[in-house]
C-alpha cells in the first residue's frame, strides 16, 4: 500500500491535536501548542517525536494533584529541538534489530530516498539478503515510507542523519566501500541504468582501499568512465567530471603508454564534460 505524505498542521489543527491528546480544553492547551508550533513548524513528524522527547524529560507530566496534564513553558521555549529529536532517534534506532538498523544504514548511505530496484539487488546478495525484513520493520515504525514513484523515502532529513550515525564515523569509507563492492558484484553484466551512478559513488568513498590493489584500479577507472558518461548523457556535466576525476586517478602514472585508447577516450570525455559545464 502507498502512504500519502504529510503536509505541515496548522496552528488550529496542532491546537486540536495535543488538546485531544491531553483531554484538556483547546483553550488551556493553547500556549503549549504555540511552542510546539514554534519548534517544529507543524511538521508531523517533528510534532510526534518532539512532544514524546518532552515526556521522557518530565517537561510534559501528568499531575495527580492537579488530575491533568502540565507542562513547563519556560524551558520547552529554550529547547533545541533539532538536538533533541536527532537524540530520541538515535537512542530508539539504537534499539532495533541488527535487520532494521542494516537497512537504515543502507538507505543514509544513498541519501534521502532508496529505489526499490536497488533494495532488490541488494536481496540477492548473502551480505544484505536480511534488509528486506528490516524494510518492512522501518516502515510500520514511520522512519521511512514508500513513494508511488518506486522508492523509499526517510520521513525527514533527520532521521536520515540519525540512521547515518549508526554507522561510526571510522567505518563510513569502508561501510560505504563494501555496499558499493556487493551492488557491483550483483549488478554486473546487467543493465542497472542511473544504479551505476549510485555504485560508483559509493566505491569511491573507498578509493584508498583501490589504490592498495593494483588489480581492482582499471575495472573501478572502467566502472567511473561509464558512470561519468551517463551523466554526460543526462547533461549532469559536473557530475560527470567528478567521476572522470576519479578515473584518471585510479590509471598508472604511465597509462598513456599502457593503456592508450583508454586514456584517449578518458581525457576526451572529461574536456567535453569541463567545456559543458562552463
């Protein structure tokens, strides 16, 4: 089933929400819901997350005393709450299965969005086979949702950094390295389109592992012309020339004696990928 997206509440709506929430008067609920406004611009999401953050601080109480719901406005105003949310997520995503939290890392390391057809790739491999069942746990959860244009969507930057710090920032380049290893073994010999874009971006973030193996320098130069050159073809001219960087430096320092025609066609590509995006 496709999910339909949420737009940012209005104040009345936001009003109604938390007074419903609270079962207390929209009136008395007023000068919460104006923080709340205030913190998270209506967004639904930062809506959710920022009131439960302010219950687990005891900032949002019931009290027994009074038979309601109070809160304290004061220190709800100073609150920071792209620090606040971005630490509520990391400690729930840290309490996930090793399936959930495979396929988080997977999707932050391609960004705000993740086709179908790569998660799908990815399921034929033995290294990533699981992030199927961790897709469906993140989904029921709200970290992400799927699109009617094929793919998966984190629900808000946020949570896409959150999911990007489950990974340690020592282990990013080799993460990101073997993800791109595993979809290009899977993916080979097949016509993947853009994906190749998406492969080679990730190889890249491991280009110090290439470099210590002669062996794997020409195939991933190969695999950057090819990316370089569907991003000339789709007129990402800049785009292109990062990847044709990557190439040439991937070549030997004598690659236009051993590897002349590759080189020709290499520094062709790259003078009509900087003339374009002049």
């Amino acid at each position: 089933t496709n999910k339909v997206s949420l737009t940012g509440l209005g104040r009345e709506d936001l009003n109604t929400m938390i007074s419903d929430a609270l079962c207390l008067y929209p009136r008395i609920c007023k000068s919460l819901s104006e923080v709340v406004m205030q913190k998270t611009k209506g967004n639904p999401f930062f809506v959710l997350e920022f009131i439960k953050s302010l219950k687990d601080r005891d900032l949002l109480k019931y009290n027994f005393h009074q038979k309601r719901w109070v809160w304290d406005e004061g220190t709800i105003r100073a609150e920071d709450i792209t620090d606040n949310v971005l630490q509520l997520l990391s400690s729930e995503m840290n309490g996930l299965s090793d399936n959930v939290q495979l396929l988080l890392k997977v999707m932050a390391c391609f960004g705000t969005k993740t086709w179908e057809s790569v998660i799908g790739y990815l399921v034929d491999s033995a290294d990533y086979s699981a992030v199927r069942d961790g897709l469906k746990k993140a989904d029921s959860d709200g970290f992400i949702e799927r699109n009617i244009e094929g793919t998966f969507n984190f629900v808000h930057d946020k949570v896409r950094e959150a999911a990007y710090n489950l990974i340690p920032e020592s282990d990013r380049k080799q993460f990101h390295y073997n993800l791109g290893r595993v979809l290009h073994s899977v993916c080979e010999g097949k016509d993947v389109g853009d994906t190749i874009l998406l492969i080679a971006t990730q190889i890249n973030h491991g280009k110090e592992f290439i470099l210590k193996d002669d062996e794997l320098c020409l195939p991933f130069a190969k695999l950057n012309m090819a990316a370089g050159k569907m991003a000339i073809d789709s007129c990402r001219h800049k785009t292109a020339y990062s990847y044709l960087e990557v190439a040439s430096s991937l070549l030997p320092n004598d690659h236009w004696e051993s590897y002349y025609v590759i080189s020709l066609r290499l520094s062709f590509m790259m003078a009509s990928a900087a003339n374009s995006s002049c």
